[in-house]
C-alpha cells in the first residue's frame, strides 16, 4: 500500500509578513506542492512568462501553492500583491522542495 499522496508532495509554510487581499484579509499560512511537468508546459504557453520571464515566478508559484489562507487556488495576480520578502520566502520554499534543474532565480528564469 503506496502513503497517503499528500503527505510527501505538500510542504506547509508561513508567510514573515503575509499577503493582504484586496478586502483587507491577511493570508500568512499556506501549503506548497511539488511542481509536475505539467506547470513546467504550462509556463512555456503562458503569453504572460513569455511576454515578461520575470513574471513566469508568479506563475510557478501560483501553480504550486495549493492554498494560502482561505485563498484556493492562488493566482499570479494574488501573489502580486506580496511584499519583496514574502516573494522571497516562498521562492525560497519552492527552490527547498524542488530539485536543482526546477530552481526559481531572482529574476523569473527558470
């Protein structure tokens, strides 16, 4: 009998400061999964990521991040709004439980 799936592909994170949506909600405690080469195809159609590469780290991290707070699913224009060090911490969490080839830089390249 195979462990239960999410107990080894999601990884729990709190944000330093935390997200405020536009309602005024603070979102700080989330989960994160393991990227699939599906967001991996799904990146490289994204007019977004191709029009900016920088933007492609929004989107990978949308695609990852199951839920952040009551937010679920997380989209790229919610992670928009994290303050620099936020951004940094989850890219920084992404980068943890991913392997080397998947890293997220600074500026949005995979």
């Amino acid at each position: 009998m195979f462990p239960d799936r999410n107990s080894y592909t999601t990884f729990s994170f709190s944000l330093p400061l935390g997200l405020l949506d536009s309602q005024g909600k603070l979102h700080q405690e989330g989960e994160m999964r393991l990227a699939t080469g599906k967001d991996e195809l799904y990146l490289q159609r994204e007019p977004r990521s191709l029009e900016n590469p920088a933007y492609g780290t929004l989107i990978m991290l949308s695609r990852a991040i199951v839920c952040l707070g009551s937010l679920s699913p997380v989209a790229a224009e919610d992670l928009e709004r994290l303050f620099l060090v936020d951004w940094q911490f989850l890219r920084d969490v992404y980068n943890a439980i991913n392997p080397p080839e998947a890293a997220l830089s600074a500026v949005g390249e995979l």
